[in-house]
C-alpha cells in the first residue's frame, strides 16, 4: 500500500514554535486494498519543541487532520481546528 507523510510547524501569534500540541488524522474515506477495505483509522503525534511534527499515513483520497491546542490541557477552553 502507497503511504505518505504530511508534515507541518506550529507556532503562535509571535512566530513562537508550540510544542506538545497533539495532531490528529482520521481516515474519512474507506481505501480499497487487493479484496478488502481498510477502515477508517486515526493516528496521532505531537509537535516537537520546534513546534514540528509528522504524520506517515496510508495514501487515501480523503483524510481529516486536528490540531488541539492549548497542548496539556483536558479544560473546556481547549480548541479544536
């Protein structure tokens, strides 16, 4: 199976890097392999202290990715975009 990675950086309003922020992709559509289909699946990592980060997924047509922020926090302000 075809796989890719999607990557990106994270920073703040200053152009300060973010790290531990927690990074989402979820498999929206099901991939057909050889006779069957995978599933939708989700991964996830969290930024580095240079506010990087990486996702390796299965090459699909169609994947949602989420970003949680503020990073270590369970509270009602946290944001999901």
């Amino acid at each position: 199976m075809a796989t890719c990675a999607v990557s990106g950086l994270i920073k703040d309003i200053t152009e300060t890097a973010i790290s531990s922020v927690l990074v989402k992709a979820r498999l929206i559509t099901p991939v057909f392999v050889s006779t069957a289909f995978l599933v939708p699946k989700e991964v996830s990592t969290t930024s580095a202290t240079d506010g990087t980060w990486t996702l390796n997924l299965s090459k699909s047509s169609t994947v949602e990715i989420t970003i949680e922020y503020p990073p270590n926090t369970t509270d009602s302000t946290r944001k999901v975009v």
